[in-house]
C-alpha cells in the first residue's frame, strides 16, 4: 500500500467504498446504487488503482482514516459480524 494520503475519489467510487466498510458485498452495493455488479467491480479497481489498497479490510481501515464514514455504523457492523461468526 502506498503512503496513506487522501487521493481524489470520485462521488461514486466514494459511494462504492462506503457501501464495502459498512459491510456490504458487492451484490448488495449493486443493488443499493442501482448498478451492475461488474460496474461496482470497476469502481474498486479503479479505487485500488488510485489509493494503492487492493482489500476490503484496507478499504475499510482507508474509510475511518479520512472520515469518508460513519466511525459508530462501521464499529456496530464488525461487532455484528463477529456475534455471527461465533454462532457458527
């Protein structure tokens, strides 16, 4: 990953990237934005590409650093997610 810097997103890619901390997968965000599947695929290559992270966990992490999301929606999402991964 490069030296984490903001970078110039543009509002959909941003869009994109708060849909993937908040936990959403890429059909989901699709459907959220009224987009194809392989549109939103387009957008986190182009959002690699530009901000040099290539995971969701670094999306994420991308996300918090630079305030583009809810801190208490994401915080809530991981917490849900770990309740449900423990279930299993």
């Amino acid at each position: 990953m490069k030296d984490p810097k903001k970078v110039e997103l543009s509002d959909r890619e941003q869009e994109v990237i708060r849909h993937c901390a908040y936990g959403h997968d890429t059909r989901l965000t699709a459907a959220a934005m009224f987009i194809s599947v392989n549109t939103v695929k387009t957008h986190l290559r182009s959002i690699a590409k530009k901000t040099g992270i290539s995971n969701r966990e670094g999306i994420v992490g991308y996300c918090l650093l630079f305030n583009l999301v809810d801190r208490e929606r994401v915080r809530l999402n991981y917490i849900n997610y770990i309740k449900k991964m423990g279930n299993q």
